[in-house]
C-alpha cells in the first residue's frame, strides 16, 4: 500500500473539515465515519453525501485523492472499513453549546468514545490514533486505557490549537506574520492552560521584549478563553482551526517531519521526573514522526509558570476519578 490512510470517525463540523482539508493536500486517503440522521420521517446518510461532495470537490480542482463515507451504529457496527488506517482521528460525540463547560461533556462523550476505541483497537491495531472530543485530555486518557496501545500511537489535539489562537492575537496585536512566531500552550485544554511566555518569541525576540506585560496577560486571557469566545458567538464550538491543527498533526506523522507540536498525551514514570505528573493525559510538546510522538520534550519553565502548570494538571486530574470509575462501570 502507497498512500497512507487516514480514518476520521465523526464527520460532523470538525471532522469533515479535517476530511475536507487532508484531501485537498492530496497526501492521504480519507475514510469518513459517522451515525444516520433523520431528516422528518427519512434516515438519511450525511457521512456518505459528504464524502461524495469532497470527492468531487478533487475532481474539480484535479487532486486525486480517494475519500469515501461509511454510516456506522451508536452500538458500533459498520467500521470494518478501519482495517488498514495509519492514523484514526476521533471527533465524534458532543460539542459545547453556550454555558457549557468541556467537562459538562464527560460521561455522554466517555460512553461513545468507548465503543469507539474497541472498533479501533479490533480493525486498526497498528494505528495512530488522534483524540479531539472533548473533554480532550481525559478523552485521550479513556481512549488510551481502553486501547492498551503503547503511549506513542495516542495522542490528544489540543495544544495546537491552543497555540495558533495565541499566535493570532500575538501577530494582530503587533503586525507580524504568525509565521515568525512561536509560541507554545501546554497543560490541560481548559481554562487554566499554560502559555509559556518565556520562550514565546516574535522573530527569535522574546515576546516579553516586544510587548508590555499587561497586553501579554490579556492577549493570554483571551487565549484561555478562545474556545469560549467562538461558542458564544456561533452557538457552537470552532472548527475551522481545530480541523487545521488536526491536520499539522497528521501531515507530521505521515510525513515523518519531526515537527515539535504540544499534544496531550499519557504522561509516564519518566517524564513525571521532569513534570512532575505521571499517569495523566495532558499537553506537553512532543515530537511527531512515523511512530506518533517520537520524544516529550523537556521545556524549561520559569517558576511562576511551573506554579501554572501545576494548577492546570491538577484540574486535569481532579476529574479522573470519574474517568476511572466509568471505565470500571464498563469493564
Ligand atoms: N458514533 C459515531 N459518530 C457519532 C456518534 C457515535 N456514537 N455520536 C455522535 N457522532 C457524530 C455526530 O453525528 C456528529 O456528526 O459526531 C459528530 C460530532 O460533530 P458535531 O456535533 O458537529 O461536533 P464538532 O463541532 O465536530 O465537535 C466534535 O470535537 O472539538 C471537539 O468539543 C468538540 O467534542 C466535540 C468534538
């Protein structure tokens, strides 16, 4: 097999813009996943119109590119068609609605994502899978319990995310190209997320040499409550730059670049020397290739920003408890 392919289960918002994205590269194969809909009294099959429309999207613009829809039960029928996916990203479940915290999505999101991780880990053994449901970092720790794949081949989107809306609002404040900026957001995706200020930087120059202190709090403020901000005024959660930051991290693992991209995963005996936090999904930069995270990269903090991060972890963790005990509930 030449192309490699990547499996997105949920073709809602998220998920078929992830789908619509990766065919336009043309650099992969895309299978779309997703439950019937009704429409009246009809059942009808969005996933498999939405992969016909994106296919023939290629046709107009000449990319070859293979992407096909497959309609799936709640129950978990119908992914046979996993069998030989690289790479298997997870949108499916509940997004926020205004008012909602990531957490209110726990337990719906939990039981979905369960059958989901057993399809995967029965058709696609040997794949890198791509957590993104919400909440993301206790999703990417459920997935990763109950796919038992080595901790390199689960990983949770997040970080990226994160980072490009504080690079937005870096390079609108002071006029750069987001490209020339780096910035980097770790810790869980939630309201306590860590931007590490100290190595952020505009062009190699620190960014606390570009900008007073009190813009950057509030440019971090904004920052935490990116998400918030877009459901508030869609009614729902984003999805252009989530399908976007989906993509940097798949086209890194499929092309082997070696990219340092922060990404929520399990955090092991090892790191928690460094981190301080061990047995807990959560974003820390890693770096992507072939094999899914290659290295979790030891970035220094200053120690204001070690205090954050511990803040933020612990948030992460205050809610895994219940994580564990639903999982228990099912096993
Ligand atoms: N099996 C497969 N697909 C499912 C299932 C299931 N059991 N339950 C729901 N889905 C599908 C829905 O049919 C829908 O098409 O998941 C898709 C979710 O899409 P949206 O509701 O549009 O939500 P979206 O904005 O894409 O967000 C998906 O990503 O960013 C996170 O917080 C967000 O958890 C949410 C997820």
């Amino acid at each position: 097999k030449m192309r490699k392919v990547v499996s997105v289960i949920g073709a809602g918002n998220v998920g078929e813009h992830v789908a619509s994205l990766l065919a336009l590269r043309g650099l992969v194969d895309v299978r779309m996943f997703d439950i019937p809909k009704k429409d009246g009294d009809r059942i009808i099959e969005p996933v498999k119109g939405k992969a016909l429309d994106i296919r023939q999207m290629l046709a107009a613009i000449d990319i070859d590119a293979k992407v096909e829809g497959y309609t799936v039960t709640p129950e978990g029928e119908g992914y046979e068609a996993l069998e030989g996916s690289d790479i298997v990203v997870i949108t499916a479940g509940f997004p926020r609605r205004p008012g909602m915290s990531r957490e209110d999505l726990l337990e719906k999101n939990i039981s979905i994502l369960a059958i989901i991780a057993e399809r995967i880990k029965k058709y696609a053994p040997d794949s890198v899978v791509i957590v993104v449901t919400n909440p993301v970092d206790l999703m990417t720790y459920a997935v990763y319990r109950i796919l038992g794949f080595p901790r390199n081949r689960v990983m949770g989107m997040a970080g990226v995310l994160d980072s490009a809306r504080f690079k937005t609002f870096i390079s609108q404040e002071i006029k750069v190209s987001p490209k020339d900026i780096h910035a980097y957001v770790i810790g869980g995706h939630g309201d306590e997320m860590v931007p590490l200020i100290s190595i952020s930087n505009v062009g190699g120059i620190p960014l606390i040499n570009m900008l007073p202190r009190e813009k950057i709090e509030e440019l971090i403020r904004r920052t935490r409550f990116g998400g918030g901000e877009i459901v508030d005024l869609m009614g729902t959660s984003a999805y252009y730059a989530p399908a976007a930051a989906i993509v940097e991290m798949v086209e890194a693992i499929v092309t082997d670049n070696k990219r340092i991209l922060p990404c929520s995963v399990f955090l092991d005996e090892e790191d928690g020397e460094y981190y301080g936090a061990k047995n807990v999904c959560v974003g820390v930069p890693v770096k992507l290739g072939n094999c899914g995270v290659e290295e979790v990269i030891k970035i220094p903090m200053l120690p204001e920003e070690r205090q954050m991060w511990e803040r933020s972890v612990e948030s992460v963790k205050r809610n895994l408890k219940t994580v564990e005990e639903l999982l228990n509930a099912r096993s």
